[in-house]
C-alpha cells in the first residue's frame, strides 16, 4: 500500500479510498487514508474518510474522536455531524444525536440523509416514550389510538 501511495498525488487519495470502502475493504481503506493523511494533514475529506474506516472496523470510540476533532476544525461542514449522530444514537444518546442533526440541517437545510435520520431519531424518542408510559397506561382511548402508530415494536400492554 506504501509504494502506491507515493506514486499517488494527493488529491488522488479520496477516490482510492472511497473505492476501498465501497468493496468493504474497511482496513486497506484505514491505512491508504493515513498515507494520504501524512501527503495532506489538512483534507477533511479523508479525515472523514478515516472515520468512515474505523467505525466499519468497529472502532467506534476512534471514529468518535475523529468526528469530534473535524468538526472542531471544519465546523461548517454537516456529514461529520451526521455521522457522529448516527453513532451516537446507536449508543442510545438520543438527545444528542437530535442536537447534533439539527447542527447539520442548520448548515445544509436539503441534507436529506440527515434529514432522514433525524426523522429515524425522533421515531426512537416516541418509541422510547411509549415504552415509559406501558406501566401506566390502562387501555385507555389514547394508548389504544398510539399503539398503531408503534405496530412494529412489542406488542404494547394497552391494547
């Protein structure tokens, strides 16, 4: 991987990386991404990039840094908020992944996949919510009328 990353110019990096991602090749795309790093420490693309790599390593805790780190330089840009919400929601930080959507969709309103996630989040909040109100709900109009909104999860104690 070395050798091709010197003959490589630096903007050729994203390409190759994205190719390496794109055939779930998650390891070479990590290392390829860090060679390109070294040429130019300052593309965000690869930054992302690199994040992109170790969260489908699973290293999920490395890619949270990288995230938190490229918004700190990159602030204007919305995918690594995106990302960052999506693992964040998946640790179950919902609240903070509705924070950190809103930040992408203030600096692009027409995100659509951070428009999506924020719609598959706030289903999360009201499934969560509605799992807190079964012990007190008694087959009431209400728990009966919200229980087909939620036909997907658990059968709900209310109907």
């Amino acid at each position: 991987m070395e050798e091709l990353a010197q003959r490589m110019h630096p903007s050729d990096f994203p390409a190759q990386v994205e190719k390496l991602l794109k055939n779930d090749n998650p390891a070479q795309a990590l290392e390829l991404t860090e060679l390109g790093l070294q040429k130019n420490d300052k593309s965000a693309q690869l930054h992302f990039m690199k994040a992109v790599s170790l969260e489908q390593l699973g290293r999920t805790d490395e890619a949270v840094k990288v995230l938190r780190h490229l918004i700190g330089i990159y602030p204007e840009i919305p995918e690594p908020y995106n990302n960052l919400a999506v693992i964040e929601a998946g640790l179950g930080r919902l609240e903070d992944a509705v924070d950190l959507l809103n930040r992408a969709l203030t600096i692009n309103p027409d995100f659509a996949l951070a428009r999506k996630n924020l719609g598959d989040v706030y289903l999360a909040l009201a499934r969560e919510a509605y799992e807190k109100s079964r012990p007190s709900c008694r087959a009431t109009r209400v728990c009966k009328s919200a229980s087909r909104y939620f036909a997907d999860t658990r059968r709900s104690s209310c109907e």
